[in-house]
C-alpha cells in the first residue's frame, strides 16, 4: 500500500521549537507525518522564491504575503502566532534595566557591543534607533548576527555584550541570562504566518495541520515558547 511521502515545510529560525513541539502533537493525535527544516528566514523565502517545493512555509506575514503575491504560495494566509523582541547579556554579566524606555536607551548606549537578527525584528530595532537618534553614533558597535546563527550564540560567547531577538529564540539558550522584553511602548512585534506551496500534493494534509497549528489546542505551547496565538 503506497503511503505519502512527510509533509515538507521550511521556516524561520524563530518558530523552530515551536513548531518541533506542534508537530509532534500534531502527529501524535493521528495527523500526517510533518518535516519541517529550520532556516534563517531571508534564505528560506530565498529557496521558495526559487521554485523548491515545500507544502507548508512558516515565516512573518509580510513574507508570506509577498510569496503569496509572486505566486509562490496558495492564497489564504494562516496567522500562527505573535513574537516580541526581548534582550540578553553573557552569563554572569550585570543586567540592565528594561523597565523604561529611558532605562533601555541609556542601556543601549552604554552597551560596548550590540548583536541584532537578520529577521524583521533586526530592521524594526534599527529603524527604533533611528527614530531615537542614536543609530549612527551606535553603527560601530552593531552586529548582525549571519544567517541561520542565533544571536544568543554570539552574547554566550562574549561578541556582543547585549543581544536582541525574538524571545522565542532566547529562551533556555546556554550561556546567556535573559534581560526581558522591551518595554510595551517600543516593544516590536513579528505575527509568523504559514502558507502552502503551489505544488504541494498534499493540500488537504497541509490545510489540516495549518488548522491544527493555528488552533485552541496549539496555545498552551506557543505560551511556553514565549509567544501569543495570533
């Protein structure tokens, strides 16, 4: 009896563990089998755009809608959940106060070294700065972390004395202590949205465990991996 080949999805670095965690239970309830590879998001929009076929694609909306607008991905966006931007310093270091904006700038500006992501929340954290007026006095002290590499792995091993990104990808890392979001007032906030492939043979499979992901059962675990249901 010939059965289906996994479902295939590419995403973001920064719902790898949550997703890890919503397939298992996915397929532990009887869904299909989901393989899902974990990339920087820019290559991963990089790889669909090129034509690779995948059923499921997991990155921030607004990449999932232009993939859709290219024609890359089936129409209907699927919101899975809502990520903010939190900071941390090397194990062992002083940790600044988060608990004003104020408190934040002045420790932005004391900060030697500043790591920041590739993702949507690196370019919104810098746009921050430019609104504050500081972005060209920081710019050599500003480290984007390469694709694919955690800004978390650069604060453990003393490149960046502060390191911002989405929570989710802070959470448990070795070797860094966890500062805290930013404040609500300047607090940046990605939604990761999912789409399925053009190609995908699946369709019914995939809308199945989109719907699984973005649904009541899947709040518990996003709660865990420091996020919100959409």
């Amino acid at each position: 009896m010939k059965t289906d080949p996994p479902l295939r999805g590419i995403s973001s670095m920064a719902t790898r563990a949550l997703l890890a965690q919503l397939v298992a239970e996915f397929e532990q309830r009887g869904g299909p089998p989901v393989s899902i590879e974990s990339v920087g998001g820019v290559d991963a929009a990089r790889r669909v755009q090129a034509g690779e076929d995948f059923d499921l694609v997991i990155l921030a909306a607004d990449a999932i809608e232009r993939l859709i607008d290219q024609g890359q991905l089936l129409p209907g966006r699927v919101d899975l959940a809502r990520s903010g931007v939190a900071a941390a310093v090397r194990q062992g270091a002083a940790v600044p106060d988060f608990s004003s904006v104020d408190s934040l700038r002045r420790a932005v500006l004391e900060a030697p070294r500043i790591g920041y992501s590739t993702g949507p929340s690196g370019v919104a954290l810098l746009e921050l700065f430019k609104r504050w007026g500081v972005h060209e006095a920081l710019a050599p002290r500003l480290l984007q972390a390469p694709a694919g590499v955690p800004v978390a792995a650069l604060v453990a091993r003393g490149d960046v004395a502060l390191g911002f990104q989405q929570l989710s990808e802070l959470i448990d890392m070795p070797g860094i202590t966890l500062v805290g979001p930013l404040p609500a007032a300047v607090q940046i906030t990605t939604v990761f949205s999912a789409g399925i492939g053009v190609r995908s043979r699946q369709i019914e499979a995939a809308r199945a465990c989109l719907s699984f992901m973005a649904g009541p059962q899947a709040v518990d675990a996003k709660r865990k991996q420091g996020m919100d249901a959409a």
